[in-house]
C-alpha cells in the first residue's frame, strides 16, 4: 500500500468516526471492504496516536470511538 493510499484511508476512517462518534471494528472493516484487518488495525493506532480516537476491548469486537476534545480556561486542548 502507497503513502497516499494510506494517507487516504487514514481520511477516510477518520470522516467515519467523526461522522458516527462510535461504531465497532467489525462496522468500521464491513465499511471498507477493500482493506485488510492489519490495515485498519495500522491507520487506528495512527489516528490513536494522534489522539483522534479512542479504541477500547469489547468481549468480542473493539469499539472505536471519537476523541473529543475539550479546550480548557486557558485556551489549551486536552
């Protein structure tokens, strides 16, 4: 997979779970079809890096959730 194939599906999951707030990995992967497990598993932990999103353990899936954001008294993101 390219740096910009990648880059754009990192996009793309990203709108996803801006869009819906929550989902699990099993919507997300039915979402794109055309991707493997490992890479979405690879552009989650990217995003989650960049404290985008949150991934948690369920019993049987992970659910993906959007980070929010919340900007403090002095004007800092945390």
């Amino acid at each position: 997979m390219t740096n910009g194939m990648s880059q754009d599906i990192e996009h793309a999951v990203h709108r996803l779970v801006s869009e819906r707030r929550r989902l699990t990995f099993t919507v997300l992967s039915h979402a794109f079809p055309q991707c493997r497990w490992q890479t979405l598993f690879q552009v989650l932990h990217l995003l989650q890096a960049k404290d985008l999103v949150i991934l948690a353990p369920l019993l049987w899936d992970y659910e993906i959730r959007v980070r929010e954001h919340i900007v403090g008294a002095e004007g800092r993101i945390r």
